[in-house]
C-alpha cells in the first residue's frame, strides 16, 4: 500500500469522526435546550412530547455510537458518508417537526449537512443532500397544515402564526434556494480548493525531483563534498565522503570539521571574497581514516552562499594517497632508469679492464716466486678486483629487466640449493641454527637464476644480522584462497636485533645501507626480481627479536609489457657498443 493511499484512508477517518461529533454537540445542544424547558418552564410541555423528544435524541446518540464503532474498513468507504448523510437528514427533519415545523429556527442544520456533505462527497453529492432537504422541508409544509403533528406544538412554545399561501411560498422558496445556492457554493470552493491542492502537489513533485536530482548528483561522484556552517560543524557528507573517510554521516553529524580531519581549518580562512580567489588553493593534509590508515588528502574550499550571504562552506576532497604511491613508483622507476643507464656504462668501461687486469695478474703469480708479504699484497689486489666484479654484475642484475627464460621452477628444490650453497660458503655463520619447514607442490614459472638470487640474498642478510648466532627460520608453502594455491609465499626469518623503524621504509631503496661493507643493492634487486615476477615482498621487524621477509610469487606470471625494462636493455646496448 503507497503513501498516498494511506494518507487517503486516515483523512476518511477523520471526515467520519468529524461528522459523529458534530452530530453529538448538535443533539447535545437540543437535548439541554429539552431538559431546560422542561424544568424551567413546568407544564408548558407535554409528557407525550417530552417522551417523543428523549427517545428521538437517544436514537441519535445510538447512531452516533454505531458510527464510532464500525470496524475500520466500513468507516473508510464513501457510503458511510453518503449513509450518515441521509440519516442527518432525516433528523433534522425530526428536530423541525419537535421545534415549530416550518416556523423553526432548526432548519438552518439543513444547510450543515448540505455543507459536508459537498466537502466529502463532491457537487453530486452535495446537490442530492440539498434535493433531499428540499424533499423533506416541503413535506413538512404539506403535513403540517393537516394537524397530524398538532398534539407536538403548544403555545407556550411556539406562537401562533397564521399559515397563509404567500407565508408558506415564501418560506418554501427561500429554504430551497438556501439549500441549492449553498451546495453549488460549497463545491466551487471545494473545486479551487482541489485544484490548488492539485498544483500545489505538482510543485511539491517537481520540487521533490530537483532535489532528489540535485541529491543523486552528489551522492554519485565520486569526490568527497561535505558542507560545514560558521561555527564549523558538518551539515552534509556524501557517499564518497563515507567512503573515504571510513565515517557515516550519523558519526560526523555536527560534529567539527577539525575532529574529523585535523589540520583542514587552514583551507577555511576567514579571509574576504576578493582576498580567497587570489589565496584559493589545494591543500594536502596527512590524516587518518576511522579504520587508523593514514591517508593523504587533497582539499579544496568554496563558499556556501545563500541569498548572496556566506552561511557556511563547501568542502571538496580526494584521497590522494593512491597518486602519491604512484608518484613514489614513478621515483623509483626513475631511479631504476638511472642505475641502468650507470650499469650500461660500467659495463663497458669496467669489464674490459678488469678482465686485463685479471688475466695480467694471474700470469705474473703463476711465473712469479713472491715472498709471503708480496703474496698478501697479491691476495689484497684480487679480492678488490673480485668485489669490483660483484658490484659490476650487481648493477647489471639490479637495472635489467627478467631477461632469463621463464619454466616451471620448483621453489622449494632451490631454498635446499641455497642452503646447500651456505653451508660450505665462507659466509656461514657456525653458530646460527637453521630451522627448514618446506611444504609440497611449491612450483612457481619464474627464472631459477634470478629467484635463486633471491633467496640467496635474503638469507646472506639474515645470517649477517646475527653475528653472535641466532635461528635462520627458513618456510615455503602453496598460498591461496578457498582451497586454491595460486601462489607460493616464503617466509625467510631470524632472531637478530630487527630492523630500526627509521629505516625500514628505506631499505628497498638501491644503494641505501647501514652496513660498514654493503653496497645497498641486495634487497633492492630482491625486489626487483620479485616484483619482474608479478610477485610481492614485505618486511616485518621488533626490535631485538628479528626481522621477517615474506616473498609471495604468483604460480602463472603475465608476460611483461615492453617498458623500462626494454628501454634500460636497448641504452645498455647502445652504450657497450660506444
């Protein structure tokens, strides 16, 4: 059922209550005028009269009873007016005929119920009421003549008058006019009426519209738009607000801009109009969700303006931080950009002669018979030539893209591989122990090389990390939803002092390192490789109880668009051949 049937059937109600209860305080009326007579005037009416006058009132207030009490539905349809209608008169027939009969002050209720009748049934239905008052006041002129009614008269009550033809036409011909001038007026009324309440209805529904238009276009941006007055207090909050912020309009309802997002008083300056479009500016403020994550939000201010006075502003904001990730990405593609530019060129500047120097100082300790003190000199220049080498295929494996055939490797045979590797390596730490827990079906497409470099990498740190010894904890398992392991995470763990919160936003960062001997690159080409992969890398570190790497690499990698990594190879290629 709509609204606007309901409203219909609570007005039906209300018409019938209203009807009953004017009824009542018409007999009620009637009946004090009675009892007064009767008391104050003794003898002046009638037993007969007095018995006919009580019971006619009681059946009144019977009807009206009866009316009240209909169930709900009865009390709804029209034929219940159309019936009380008829009954009203037919007793206010009875009350002319108990008053005087043509000479009673009472047949002015005939125009009463002339008159609801017209609001609640329509100019049809007021017309009828008035032909049927006409019906029942001219029976009552030709009855009364005949004396049928005398024995109800007295002349204590009503005086005589004498009941000439033009006496009677005169009374005839006025109330019948009264009762058909006042039905056509009530309904012309009652037409204006409607047809107001019909245009008024047609504004309200174009202006329900427009404002549910208006509504629509905030709600479905996607920009954050909230309304504040002077004192700063929130009055609106889109949908996009909600999103962003993580707050529904309930929660920031009144409450103050600054509570919801610190720092935003800045952008509402009280400066003038002329003033604010010279100063008008984005502001990025760092704020926090309702969830605790950090955002940067950019904000921007207008004026709230109604009949060219300012009652509050219009706030409108994004959250930026998606851009600003994007914008850290783009530096560190710079960076990559530049590493492989710098790799390129030691490339070619520094093998060559490397390799010269190499060869030249294998020959001369072949031929040569050094003393213990020039051996160590010689041992000195090969390790340096060594660590230049390392640097140099460093670089070349930080700044290439994944040049390395991709085939289904299995993960868990290079982790034993690695380990195997450690174990006879000088880098080994005796005192470390080493905790393995491999899972079955670790199978990634990836290039063995460079995951192997990988894992390598991150476990030389971890077993570095812990010079006075520690637990290396080494774990590899399928990684999925709903029972689907569509990749495989490793999680490469130790109990060293963990890793300074000041730094471990920076440790990605090529060259970045806070040991004597590092060159900064091993856990940017861990990264490198794993992200060429399509694969993810994160760190989580407390101090003084280790840190922990976890790799997750997708088992199906999409192929790599051409990009910067092309780019890098063409300007390596461009530069070993100069």
């Amino acid at each position: 059922m709509t609204g606007t049937q309901l409203f219909e059937q609570d007005q039906a109600e209300r018409n019938t209550r209203w009807i009953v209860f004017s009824r009542l305080a018409v007999v009620s009326y009637f009946l004090g005028v009675t009892v007064f007579l009767q008391f104050r005037a003794v003898g002046t009416l009638s037993a007969e009269y007095l018995w006919i006058s009580y019971s006619f009132i009681s059946v009144i207030y019977g009807f009206s009873i009866f009316c009240l009490v209909l169930p709900a539905t009865a009390r709804r349809r029209p034929l219940n007016i159309i019936g009380q209608s008829v009954s009203d008169v037919i007793f206010v027939t009875g009350i002319v005929l108990l008053t005087g009969g043509i000479d009673s002050v009472y047949s002015v209720l005939y125009s009463l119920v002339i008159i609801y009748s017209t609001l609640f049934l329509g100019r049809r239905g007021g017309l009828s009421i008035a032909a049927l008052s006409t019906v029942c006041y001219v029976a009552i002129v030709h009855v009364q003549p005949s004396g049928i009614f005398e024995f109800l008269y007295d002349e204590g009550i009503v005086p005589g008058v004498e009941l000439t033809r033009g006496y009677i036409l005169t009374r005839v011909t006025t109330h019948v006019a009264s009762f058909f001038i006042m039905a056509l007026l009530t309904s012309f009324v009652v037409e204006q009426e409607r047809k107001t309440q019909r245009l008024l209805a047609e504004k309200a529904t174009a202006f329900d519209r427009l404002d549910l238009l208006h509504r629509s276009i905030i709600e479905s941006v996607d920009t954050g738009i909230l309304t504040v007055n002077l004192e700063g207090h929130i009055r609106s909050f889109n949908r996009a607000a909600e999103e962003i912020s993580g707050f529904t309009f309930g929660e920031v309802f009144d409450r103050s801009v600054e509570e919801i997002f610190p720092g935003v008083s800045d952008v509402l300056s009280p400066a003038g109009s002329e003033e604010r479009k010279r100063q008008r500016k984005r502001l990025e403020i760092l704020v926090r969700k309702k969830s605790g994550a950090d955002m940067v939000l950019g904000i921007s201010d207008s004026p709230l303006v109604e009949q060219g006075v300012k009652i509050g502003s219009i706030l409108i904001f994004q959250d930026l931080t998606p851009f600003k990730e994007m914008e850290r990405e783009g530096e560190k593609n710079k960076q990559l950009a530049f590493i492989g530019q710098m790799a390129a060129g030691l490339a070619h500047e520094l093998r060559t002669p490397l390799q010269s120097l190499s060869g030249s100082i294998q020959i001369l300790r072949r031929d040569l018979r050094l003393a213990p003190s020039d051996e160590r000199l010689m041992q000195v220049i090969l390790r340096a030539k060594d660590q230049m080498e390392g640097l140099v295929r460093n670089f070349l494996l930080m700044a290439r893209s994944n040049l390395g055939r991709r085939a289904e490797t299995d993960v868990g045979e290079l982790v034993k591989d690695v380990i195997e590797s450690l174990a006879v390596g000088s880098e080994w730490n005796p005192r470390v122990e080493l905790r393995e827990d491999l899972g079955q079906d670790l199978r990634v497409m990836g290039d063995p090389a460079e995951l192997r470099q990988v894992l390598w990498n991150l476990m030389i740190n971890a077993i570095q990390s812990m010079p006075e010894g520690g637990t290396l904890s080494v774990t590899a398992r399928p990684d999925g939803d709903n029972g689907e392991a569509r990749a495989v995470r490793v999680e490469i763990g130790d109990t060293g002092p963990g890793i300074d919160p000041v730094h471990i936003e920076k440790i990605w960062e090529p060259f970045y390192t806070t040991r004597e001997k590092g060159s900064g690159l091993g856990l940017a080409i861990v990264r490198r490789i794993v992200e060429s992969h399509g694969g993810a890398v994160e760190v989580q570190s407390e101090a003084m109880r280790g840190s922990r790497f976890r790799v997750r690499l997708p088992r199906h990698v999409p192929e790599e668009p051409a990009g910067q990594g092309e780019r890098i190879e063409h300007e390596a290629a461009a530069a070993a051949g100069r």
